[in-house]
C-alpha cells in the first residue's frame, strides 16, 4: 500500500502558492495576539500595546530564527545562497526568534514606560500556546521529526491514522517529535494561565515559561535527527534549553531572595520599572 503524504501546498494559484506552513505559523501569532490583548485589556493597559508589539517583534523574530539556523547550517547555505530567503520551506529555529523578540521586547518596554517583565509576563502564554500551534507546520513539512520508529509503535500510542501516515518518510515511519512538543506546551498554556490566576511575582510566569518549555525541549530534542549540533555530539537546543532552565529558575530564587520580585503580577502600574522589579 502506498502511503501518500499530505501536500505542503495548501492554496496553488499560479504564481502564488501559499503553504500550510505560513497559514499554521500565521495562526499561532494571531492566537497569541487575540490572548495577549485581551490580558493587557484586563489588567488596565492600552489596546494597542501588543498590536504594536507584534507588528515589529513577529518580522525582526522571524529573521532572528532564520539567521540562527542558517548560522548553523552554514556549510550548506554557504553553497545555496539563494535557499536562505526560503523560510516557508522551514528551517526557522525557535531559540534564535526568542531572543531576537526578547531583545526588541526590552527596547520597547522602555519606550512606552513599562516594566520589560509585565510585557514579559502576558506575552509568555501567548508565546507557548504560538509553539503548541507552530509545531504542525513542521508536521505538513515532514520535518523536526525523531528517529525511526515502527507502525505498531506509533498505533500503540493511539494516534489517527492522518498522524502516522505523515510520519511515514522516505520508506520508515519516524517518532513524532513535533506532537510531544506541540502536547507539552498546551500543558505548560494550561500551568502559565494557572500561575497568573495564583497571581506569582512580576516576571515569573514569564521565567517559568522560559523553564517549562527548556525542560521538554531538552528531552525531546534528544530524540530528533535533524538537530543542529554545536560539535559531534552537542545538540545546540539542548544546550540552549540547560542554559534557559538554569537561568529562569535562578532568577526566581535570586529576586525573591534578594526582595527585588516584590510586584505582584496584576501590578502592571506605568511608572518605569528597574529590570529587576
């Protein structure tokens, strides 16, 4: 029996192809937006403040995550120039757009006089249920998969047969590593809207974000074959993840120790904050 995969292509007009990978990508951020806004709205913060955000921190963390990848993969791309514009083919590295949308979040906290952890803090459900989502375009793509596996294994998970039959590469069927992560960030959505109700200190639900999603990540990239690797046997993701776990559970300890996390997290007042408030 052949196995057909499912196309890449969702809309073919000609010139114009849209691919499922930007429309899933595409409706990760929207979701995230609409989340976001809503909590900024809630807590007393002015409508436009991530409609603004957004508009600069989605285009400069797309080609965070690309130049990130392509740094990595610079042995290919070095030799196919022409492939690295080519983002809607995949290859956009979730650590290289965080840091570039963390780095522009903190610029633009000052500008508009609020604390980098408020902003931080309502952003950080919204960036983890975005990933939950983003994973799928990696499964349209067939890619940011683990290693071979055989059908009954993935049956005896009980997944649909759309799932495993996408999983069905090459002639082998491979884990579906992009589902493990997608489930582990709906879960860590669940616990970050959790801890904002629980009302934390300003900045942790953003570092305990920062600590749940490095924590599966770490594992769930050991089991990836398309890694990017530091050296022969160093995945860069699981040693960025170690890095991230280390610091966000750090900065809890170390802020409440020091009574710099004295702000609870529903004090989202405009007077400009220290970083470490």
């Amino acid at each position: 029996m052949k196995i057909q995969p499912l196309s890449r292509v969702a809309i073919d007009l000609g010139p114009i192809t849209v691919y499922w990978y930007g429309i899933i990508i595409a409706t990760g951020v929207m979701l995230g937006l609409w989340l976001a806004t809503r909590e900024s709205q809630r807590l007393g913060l002015k409508k436009e403040l991530f409609i603004d955000l957004i508009l600069w921190a989605v285009p400069i963390a797309i080609i965070t995550a690309r130049l990130y990848y392509v740094a990595f993969e610079w042995d290919y791309y070095s030799k196919n120039p022409q492939d690295i514009i080519k983002v809607w083919q995949g290859g956009i590295a979730i650590h290289g757009g965080l840091l570039g949308a963390t780095l522009f979040t903190i610029i633009y906290a000052k500008k508009v006089n609020l604390s980098f952890w408020t902003i931080a803090d309502i952003a950080a459900p919204s960036l983890i249920i975005g990933q939950s989502i983003g994973r799928w375009g990696n499964f349209m793509n067939q890619e940011a998969h683990g290693g071979e596996v055989t059908r009954s294994f993935l049956e005896n998970l009980n997944l649909p047969n759309f799932i495993i039959n996408q999983m069905y590469i090459n002639g082998a069927y491979y884990h579906p590593t992009f589902l493990y992560e997608s489930i582990w960030n709906l879960i860590g959505f669940v616990i970050l809207i959790f801890l904002r109700k629980v009302n934390v200190k300003r900045g942790e639900v953003f570092l305990s974000y920062l600590t749940w999603y490095s924590v599966g990540r770490f594992f769930i990239e050991g089991l990836r074959t398309d890694s990017l690797m530091l050296t022969d046997s160093l995945r860069i993701a699981q040693v960025v993840s170690l890095v991230l776990i280390m610091l966000g559970i750090s900065l809890i300890v170390i802020r409440r120790l020091k009574g710099t996390a004295i702000h609870p997290y529903y004090d989202v007042s405009y007077n400009k904050n220290s970083p470490s408030s």
